[in-house]
C-alpha cells in the first residue's frame, strides 16, 4: 500500500488532489493511504508518526513553506518522492534541488496519467 501525503494550506486543493490520486488508485487497483495536511508544520508533526512513500507539497504556505520543508526531509535522509503542486513556477529550478519528481502548476486537471 502507498503512503502518500497531500500538504496544501487550501483546504479545497488537498481535496482535489485527493480525489484525482483516489481515482488513479480505482483505475490502476493501487490501494493508497492518504493523509491530508493543511501546512508545512502539521507534516512535520505528521511525519514523526508515519513516513511517506510520496509527498504532494504547495510550496506557497504559511510558516514552514514547501521548499524549506523538503529542505528539512532531504537533511534528514528521507527518500520521499516529492512532487510540488503551486502556482508559483518561478520555483520550479529550486524544487530540483531537493531532487522533486515533478513538479505540476496549478490548477491541476486530471488526465489519468498520474
């Protein structure tokens, strides 16, 4: 089972993207546990508790934004896979540093290819 976590201050885009990873979890019979968190301090809470194979990560939040906390993972040695979800692409080169995935602008649309 993936662990993945959805980290957005907006409430309405965890929730979106929790819907299109619940509908590639359906399509590909791929069963998933998502947890959903509104900043970059509730994951680090989080994150003691229950690592996670994959990390959907804002990087425009309040306090602990998305690339400080990927910043913090990686010191840590943690081999999430990181994939930044923001409207921010000026960031984009930045989030490679911390060796991101992917990296989707918002909005985000499903095209089932997830």
């Amino acid at each position: 089972m993936l662990q993945i976590a959805i980290c957005d201050d907006e409430a309405a885009q965890c929730s979106l993207l929790e819907s299109y990873v619940r509908e590639w979890e359906r399509l590909r019979r791929q069963e998933a546990d998502i947890a959903l968190v509104g900043n970059g301090e509730q994951l680090l809470f989080h994150w003691e508790e229950r690592r996670r194979d994959i990390l959907l990560l804002d990087i425009d939040m309040p306090g602990v934004d998305g690339l400080s906390l990927a910043r913090r993972l990686r010191s840590r040695g943690e081999d999430v896979q990181i994939v930044f979800v923001t409207g921010l692409a000026e960031y984009a080169l930045e989030g490679y540093d911390v060796e991101a995935v992917s990296y989707l602008i918002k909005p985000v649309f499903y095209t089932g290819t997830i």
